[in-house]
C-alpha cells in the first residue's frame, strides 16, 4: 500500500534522500523508491520524489520532479483489526 501527500503551498517539507551529490544531483543509478529512512513495527517510510508545481506537470517536464527525497513530519495512524 501507498500513499502521496500534496499541499497547493510549499509547506510541505522534505530532505535530500540518499545517495545525493552535494550539488543536490542524484546519481543515475540512484531509484526514488529504493530505500526507506523510517520505520516502526507497522509502517516503513520510504524515499520519494517531490515535485515542484501544483497540480502535477506533465512527466515529460522532468525538471519539475525531484529524487530521491525523505519526508520530514509527522504520521499519525491508527490500526484497526479487521
């Protein structure tokens, strides 16, 4: 399962994700999805993309995306037993 968090204002805060080269490049080796940087026993957080124009720009615009990319804030989540 997944899940994408969008706002239509840049209070939407991230970090550089592994594997980043100090010129905030990625190397091409480099897969958005590859690594998680978070976890608990129910949930792992996993390296993403982030993109720079609301609403989504066309892919073929890929200056527009960035990766990978850690998320940096606060999930909150309840279990519920089926």
């Amino acid at each position: 399962r997944a899940f994408y968090l969008t706002l239509d204002t840049p209070e939407l805060l991230y970090m550089l994700g592994d594997g980043v080269e100090s010129d905030g490049t990625a190397p091409e080796t480099t897969v958005s999805d590859a690594r998680f940087h978070a976890e608990t026993d129910d949930l792992e957080v996993w390296e993403g993309e982030s993109v720079l124009r609301y609403p989504f720009p066309n892919p073929v615009e890929y200056y527009y995306y960035r990766s990978p990319r850690q998320y940096m804030g606060a999930i909150h989540y309840t279990i519920r037993s089926l």
